[in-house]
C-alpha cells in the first residue's frame, strides 16, 4: 500500500501513524492509573469516578470538534489536544492525595483527548485514497494497540521501579514526541476542514438491526475499559488479602491481552465479518463473558495470560465485526454518523461503566463487579441476538 500512495501522502501517513503510536503509548500509563491512586489512599468508589469523569467532557466537546475544525485548521485542534494532555499528566506529579486536583487533571485529560480523537483519526482517512482507505485505517488501529501495549508495559515496569515522578514524566515526554511528530504532517493535506462525526444527538435512523449491534458496541467498551482499569488494582487487592501467596504483575496480563487484540485485528479483523463467519462470533460473545468470570480464578502469572489470550482473543475479533456490521447495515451515505455514534458509545462504555464499577468493587467486592460486568456483556449480546432478523445463521452460518 505505501508503495502505491504518492510521496506526501506517504510522508504524511507515516507521520501521522507515528503520532497516533507515541501519544496512545504515553496514554496508556493511564491504565495504570487506578493503581497509582490505590496506593494513594482511594477507595475503589473513588477509582471508578476517576476513571470515568473524561467521558463528561468527551461527550460535550467530541459532536463539536468537528465543527469547530471548519474554522481551525485540525492539526492545530490536535496539538492543543496533545498540549493539554500532556499538562494533565504532568499535573499527577502534584497529587499527593485524591482530592479536587485529581479530579480537575482527570477533567482536563478528557477534553485533550476529545480534542486528539477526533481529529488524528479524521486527518488519517484524508490523507489517504479512497482506494486504500479501509486498509490504511486498519494499519492504524493497529499502531494504536501497539502503542497501548509497549505504553502499558513500561509503564507498569517505571510505575513499580522509579515511582510516580518518574511515571508521569515520561508519559508526558511520549507525548510531547507525538506533537513534534505532528508537525512533521504537511499542511497541505490536512488543512481541509473536518466534517463533524455526528454524535449520540445528532440522530442516526435507528433500525433494528443497527440498534442491537450499537448495544453490542457499547458493552463491548464497557468491558474492555472496565477489565484493563480495574485488574491492576484487582491484583493488588488479591494480594493484600492473602488470597495468592506473592503478588502477580498486572503487565502479565494487560501486555498479553493487548498484544492478542493487536494480532487479532492485524491477522482476521478486516475478513471476520464475511458470510459464514457467524457462529465463531457467537462464540466470542460467550468467551468474552467467560474470560471475565475467569478473572475470579487467577493465581498467578500462567493462569493470568491464558485469561487475557481468551479475553483479548474475543474482545479483538469481536469489535471489528460489529463495526463493519454497522457501518454495511448504515449504507455508504451514513456512514460519518455511524462511526460517530460508534465511537460516542465505545466511549461511553470504557469510561461510565466506572461510575457504576467502582461502587461495586467498594461495597460488595470484586468477585461480584466482574460478576456484573460479565452479565451486563452477556445482556448486551442477548439484545443483540434478540434484534437480528435471521438468527438461524449465527449458529449454523450462512447457507
């Protein structure tokens, strides 16, 4: 593909996925963050209001963004982004307890992000042919989970060895590197205005078909946010309570799950949704729940990594299908609304889920959280099921 492209598409591309890999590499500290703040003194409530108050500020600027970029050029937009999130970070050096400041940087971290999203993923598509558009998009999601897994693997390791100072900072500095890469894009195929991703508002024609895959999309978030945000603090909680006899490093598990996705999306995401494919994702939408309940049984580091391989292998298949399915059952000329509407709900899962998650884990423990989350991924696949036209082909395939 990059052979085909033109040189500036080329050097713009390239830049561009360089960006994406060291700003999602330096955000992915933040899924170590919970435990950083677990070691503070919060409490699991506190964690899960943590984890999800950007979702406020996302929702607010995200429909906008796009709006906003017909006046701005967006690459500025996606600088001020990386600017304000790298600041967030930074601003976690200071915290010495959960208190306002970490919920104001928690605050200010959604609006960067809402800022960056929006954006580098919109410049990546048009800078690109329509020709190689779906595979280089696909190449991009890619280096964004791999930018989450190295992110998320260093930064346990600095976390556990050089302390929070140490933690941040570096997390800062990857970003920081993603602005110098940004602006190594040539204005002259980014400076188009980007047309607005419609959000939740802005009113996508509902169909029953549709609706039970965006119920899939929005548990699916859910999941995936809520199992990568809690597991280091779930570990840590084992631990403390005698319940395993030396402690288990929660890279084990989030690299492994993080590098299943990558390999999943890379080797079958863009041919998993073909006619007769339906009955291995009926049988992700099983394996992702089961994966969750699994997380009740970990001991160590062997049986850590065989959860997340089943966890990562459902979740990395299951996602992408359920995007083409929206995106074929929308028809071409909706398809900007759907893929707004798609990333509103993805956000809404990986981030509110917490509000409700962490009260769980407070209260009632762990054990019965993933109990919940597992039954809430298996109601979101039931009403899925349920709206489907033809649900003899998602057990026996398409004829």
């Amino acid at each position: 593909m990059l052979k085909a492209l033109a040189p500036d598409q080329r050097r713009n591309y390239l830049f561009l996925l360089l960006t994406a890999g060291g700003y999602f590499c330096g955000l992915s500290f933040l899924l170590l963050l919970p435990k950083y703040l677990r070691d503070l003194g919060a409490t699991e409530q506190e964690l899960g209001w943590l984890v999800g108050i950007p979702l406020i500020p996302f929702l607010i600027l995200a429909p906008l963004v796009g709006r906003l970029a017909d006046r701005v050029p967006p690459r500025r937009l996606a600088t001020l982004g990386l600017v304000i999130t790298l600041i967030s970070q930074l601003g976690f050096m200071a915290v010495e307890q959960v208190g306002v400041l970490a919920y104001a940087l928690r605050l200010l971290g959604g609006v960067g992000h809402a800022l960056v999203f929006t954006t580098v993923f919109t410049l990546v598509a048009r800078c690109l042919s329509a020709e190689y558009k779906a595979q280089g998009v696909a190449y991009f999601t890619v280096v964004v989970q791999s930018g989450n897994i190295l992110g998320s693997f260093v930064g346990a390791l600095v976390l556990t060895r050089f302390g929070g100072a140490a933690f941040f900072l570096l997390s800062a500095v990857l970003i920081g590197g993603a602005v110098v890469l940004l602006h190594q894009v040539r204005p002259a195929a980014q400076e188009a205005p980007v047309s607005a991703g419609a959000g939740l508002a802005d009113g996508v024609a509902m169909e029953q078909s549709v609706l039970g895959v965006l119920a899939l999309i929005l548990v699916l978030g859910g999941a995936f946010g809520m199992v990568l945000q809690f597991v280091p603090t779930y570990f840590d909680a084992l631990f403390e309570s005698g319940a395993v006899t030396l402690p288990i490093n929660s890279a084990w598990f989030l690299t492994a799950t993080l590098l299943t996705v990558a390999l999943a999306r890379l080797l079958l995401g863009s041919r998993i949704y073909q006619p007769g494919r339906e009955p291995l994702l009926l049988l992700c939408m099983i394996g992702l729940p089961g994966a969750i309940l699994l997380l009740q049984g970990i001991s160590g580091p062997v049986s850590a990594v065989s959860v997340a391989i089943l966890f990562g292998l459902s979740y990395g298949l299951l996602f992408p299908a359920a995007n083409a399915m929206v995106l074929l059952r929308m028809g071409s000329a909706r398809q900007g609304q759907a893929s707004g509407t798609l990333a509103m709900l993805y956000e809404v899962g990986f981030r509110g889920f917490g509000f409700l998650m962490g009260p769980l884990a407070q209260y009632y423990g762990y054990q019965i959280m993933f109990q919940v989350l597992a039954a809430l991924v298996l109601a979101g696949a039931a009403g899925f099921l349920l709206l489907e036209q033809d649900r003899r082909r998602w057990v026996f395939g398409s004829a």
